[in-house]
C-alpha cells in the first residue's frame, strides 16, 4: 500500500463518512452508557499491558537471511550467511507477532494516561460524571491515536500494517524497505513497501503464489488482529481503553481500503503512482492492495512478468487497475468488499467491553471477515468470564472459489498454576479446522489440521515478567501467524502489567 501521491481514493484521510460513523458510534455509546450495561459500578480501572517479544524464532532466522541480502544487495533464492550485525538488522522486519505487540504497546499507553488524566479531573462518581469521564476520553484518546497512527506513523497502524505485509517477503528472504521509517530521516515517511526486485516478485509468483497473495491481503489482517487483541484486554483484563475512535478508524479504513477500486477514479490513481514510481526502488511491491489480491488469487499460474512492462520506467508493472479484472474477479471483489462491514459487529466497537449475565459471568462477541489466501475467513468471537476463568470461542468457516469448509478455536486465558501471587500462569489456544488442501483458491479438497499456543508467564516481580511461548501449527492459514506451511515457532519475551 502507497500513501502519496494520491488523489481522490485516499484511504486515510479523515474523511465525512468517517466523521459520520464516529459521530453514529457516540451515538450508540451514550445510549449505552445511560443503561451501564457493563457493570454495576462506576470505577473506571487504570491498567496498562505491555507485551515485548525479543525473541521469534525461526522468523530471525529469515529476518536475517533478508538482512543479509539487503546488505549485499542480493535478490532472493541464493545462500546465506548472515553475520551477527545481519541478525540485529533483521530486527527492522518484525514479525507479525512482534509488530502486533508494539502497536498495542504504543497505543495502550496512550489509554493508559488517559484513563489516569480524567479519573483525576472526572472522578466517575455517579452515572453522569462516568458519562462524561468516558466521552471526553474517548475524544481525547482518539486525537492522540489519530497523531500516532498518521503523523508518527513508524510503530503505529500504518507502521504495522505495512509489516504485515513486509511477513511474507521476509520468510523468502526478499529484501524490502518499510517507507514509515523515513520518519526517521531520509525521505518522505508513506504506508509502503518498497526497495523490492522485480526477480524477487517473479520468483515469488513462481514459488509460492499463494503465500504472494497473502502477502497483499495481510496489511488489513493485521489491523483486524489488533481490535481483536485489544477487544481480549478489555474483556479479559478489563483494562477499559477507551479505544473507540480506533476501533471504529482501523475498521473503517480497512473496509473502504477493500472497496477502494469502486471509485471513478481508481485507475487514475495508479496512473500517477506509476508516473512516480519511474525508479524501480521507489515502486510499492504492489500498488492498491486489493485488486493485485484478486488478481492473483484467481490467477495462480499466470507468470508475474505476464502484468507486462512498467509504464513510465524499466521493469515490471506491478499495480492492477480494476480494468485488468475479468468480470468474475470485479464481482468477487466487491463482494469481499460488502462483506468487509460485518467487522463492524460487536459491541466493543461502541465501548461496551462486557455484558453481565450475573452475578459470576460475563460475555461479548464480534464477527469477522478476513481476506486470505485461498479466498476468506468468515466467523466470530464469544468471549467468557464465568467466576474469573476466562474462555475465548472462535468460529470460523473458510471459503474459496470451490468449497466451504470450517474451523473452531478455544482459548483459556490466565490459568493459574499455584496460589500465590507469584504463581506461574498459562495461555493455552487450540484450534482445529478443515481448510482447502493447499490453501488456493481452486483447491477442490480439504484438509486437516490445527494449533496449539502454550504461553508461560513467570513473574519477576509486582508488575513484570518473563514468558515463553510455543505455537505449533500443521498446513494451513491462521490470523498473524505468516507461515501457511506447517510450523513450530518459540517467543520468547518480557511484560509489564501496570495497575493500582
């Protein structure tokens, strides 16, 4: 994805329809607040999570076999040797677990101080002081969000969308350049990928299509993971962001981005960010995400330099227009586009992190529609706390272009090995599904498979600690895990849970 030059597509300006949903989810939210569906009190918790992955192994391994190709200049296929500096280098491509920790990290704190500010200012004493303490902080947190997330950019939504993205390259050792990092210098800071070889997309294409199409779709999976990770903390943890305004902005950036090829002037735009893509290094590894997704993703075997010659300069012409789509694939995509508002489904989205049953329990739920590989993953969220045990449902059901097929997931939060305070404690995520057997969108049969997450936390102290985590996975895509081949990944990391 390519931030400037634009024109009238613009995916990230705050636009009148994003004032519009934000003023309708205020709305919805003091209605809500005026019945206090959450909870039967009106204290506000201040805490604050922060979680940080060191250590993703192997994905180092491939952080630094990229670095080293980068440092030489190589492109990818060839042997490695990377140096220690090449494994430390590697660390400017995160993982997706990684890079999904540091923009909850980034943004959580800013909820964090805004909880203390206005519990300070607007101690919620009575329903109307609540009132008020939540919409002024809602308001104001979703200023600073919005600062963070387009003026900052490097560790915010933008940042790490764009390493969902970068995921995918990195596994095959492509060297690439996150283009939020000009924020640091050097250049003009955009939402891009670049400094990538045409001989890299072309073996990609080759090698891996379907891990190619991911690569494009995962900018938007990653913004979904993080309203579903933070949803998790408000829940669970009741950490009670007031996250609001981004929720409600990474979710209706994310569907418009899909629907974005709808506009008159979708093939303009990319008429002009080729004319400033003249220089290879400057080109975004594919343009306007979504309609090189459904290209490609209906296109498996169709060579990458079949896109034919770049326009204005050597090379290949990586962006697709809407008028390169068949009728087949413009249907498709502005199905996927309709489809994407069921994100919108849960009550979080307005503020309500929890509904209470009784006494003992307390639920809440969101749907989901993530592109993916072989075509989307559609389903949803039950989150339960039941007398302090804390469970997590997830349905899910896998569609490509020949078959439906289905999935579930289970997720025991916070169990707690001992009695002390220093207990060791437990995160155990199961899943087991049926996905397409090569995850493509032609696949005719499925196959089965699953994954199993064990995290360990051991505490160091009143607020931090020391995990380690292993996920094992067979053949199959699962959401901000990068590999669709089977895989055993280690973490290893550190955490700060904040709290009065």
């Amino acid at each position: 994805m390519k931030l400037a030059p634009r024109t009238a597509t613009s995916t990230h300006r705050l636009s009148t329809s994003t004032l519009y949903a934000l003023c309708t989810v205020l709305a919805f939210y003091y209605t809500a607040l005026t019945t206090r569906a959450q909870d039967s009190t009106y204290a506000i918790n201040e805490r604050l999570l922060i979680d940080l992955p060191l250590f993703d192994a192997p994905y180092a391994q491939a952080a630094a076999n990229m670095a080293y190709n980068k440092r030489l200049g190589l492109a990818s296929g060839g042997s490695t040797s990377p140096t220690f500096g090449d494994w430390l280098s590697g660390y400017e491509s995160p993982s997706m677990q990684q890079a999904l920790a540091i923009t909850k990290d980034l943004h959580a704190t800013n909820y964090y101080f805004t909880n203390k500010l206005w519990n300070r200012f607007l101690k919620p004493t009575n329903r109307k002081k609540y009132l008020l303490n939540r919409l002024v902080a809602n308001a104001q947190a979703g200023v600073v969000d919005y600062l963070l997330a387009y003026k900052l950019m490097v560790f915010g939504p933008a940042w790490m969308h764009e390493e969902f993205h970068r995921a995918g390259l990195t596994l095959q050792g492509i060297s690439t350049f996150d283009e939020t990092y000009y924020r640091f210098g050097g250049g003009i800071p955009s939402a891009s990928v670049s400094h990538v070889f045409d001989t890299d997309m072309t073996r990609f294409k080759n090698d891996a299509p379907n891990e190619l199409v991911r690569s494009f779709a995962a900018g938007i999976e990653g913004q979904y993971a993080l309203v579903r990770s933070m949803q998790q903390d408000n829940f669970f943890d009741r950490t009670e962001y007031p996250n609001i305004v981004m929720n409600v902005l990474l979710t209706h950036q994310a569907v418009n981005y899909v629907r974005q090829f709808q506009a008159p002037d979708y093939d303009q735009s990319i008429d002009t960010m080729n004319f400033y893509g003249e220089e290879l290094p400057e080109r975004d590894f594919v343009g306007w995400d979504f309609t090189a997704w459904v290209y490609d993703l209906h296109r498996p075997d169709e060579p990458y330099e079949a896109r034919g010659p770049h326009p204005y300069g050597e090379g290949i012409n990586r962006a697709i227009k809407r008028s390169q789509l068949t009728p087949q694939e413009d249907a498709y995509l502005v199905r996927m586009g309709n489809l994407q508002y069921i994100n919108f489904l849960s009550p979080d989205m307005i503020g309500i992190h929890g509904i209470r049953l009784s006494t003992n329990t307390r639920f809440t739920f969101s749907a989901h529609h993530v592109l993916t590989s072989f075509g989307y993953d559609l389903g949803g969220d039950i989150l339960l706390d039941h007398k302090g045990r804390h469970w997590m449902l997830g349905i899910h059901t896998y569609r490509n272009h020949a078959i439906g097929s289905g999935g579930i997931e289970v997720a025991r939060k916070g169990l707690r090995l001992g009695q002390s305070e220093r207990a060791v404690r437990l995160d155990l995520r199961a899943m087991a599904w049926a996905q397409p057997a090569h995850a493509g969108f032609y696949d005719t049969g499925t196959t089965l498979g699953g994954l199993l997450t064990v995290r360990v936390r051991f505490p160091l102290g009143r607020v931090f600690q020391a995990y380690a985590e292993a996920e094992g996975k067979t053949h199959g895509w699962v959401m901000a895990n990068p590999y669709l081949d089977q895989n055993l990944s280690m973490r290893f990391g550190l955490s700060w849970d904040i709290h009065k």
